[in-house]
C-alpha cells in the first residue's frame, strides 16, 4: 500500500548537484548586489540577479531530473 521511497545514488547525487547549482546562483546574487549597488537602481539590480540565478539553474532541471528517475525506476522493475 505505500511504496518504498527511492534511495538511488543518483537522486542523491542530483540534489546535490541542484544544491551546488543554487549555491552558484547565491553567490552570483551577491556579487551582483556588491558590485552593481553604486552603478544601478535596486530594481534594475534585482531584475539581473533573477535573471543570473534562472540561467545558473534552470526551472526545468529538477522536473527533468525527477522524469529521468521516475522512467529509470520503472525500466528496473520490469
């Protein structure tokens, strides 16, 4: 009735690899902030560090990620 969760290494490598990717996107932000704060308005600086931390890790990637563990967790069952 309730499924066992999947403990592959490869999840576990792909948070960690999304949480590294974020770590990126964070620093990204910040050097952006420091750097950019007596050049920029806030708003013009905080519409670049969005754009930064959306290139660095893209809205797919996690969903992508889940579908190819998804498919390779039902291709090992049969």
């Amino acid at each position: 009735m309730y499924p066992k969760g999947n403990n592959f290494k490869f999840y576990q490598d792909s948070l960690k690899f999304i949480a590294f990717m974020a770590g990126i996107a964070v620093a990204g932000l910040a050097g952006t902030f420091y750097f950019m704060l007596e050049y920029d308005t806030v708003y013009n600086i905080i519409d670049k560090s969005v754009s930064f931390i959306t290139i660095t890790v893209p809205p797919a990637l996690p969903a992508a990620m889940t579908v190819g563990t998804v498919y390779a967790t039902n291709r090992l069952k049969t």
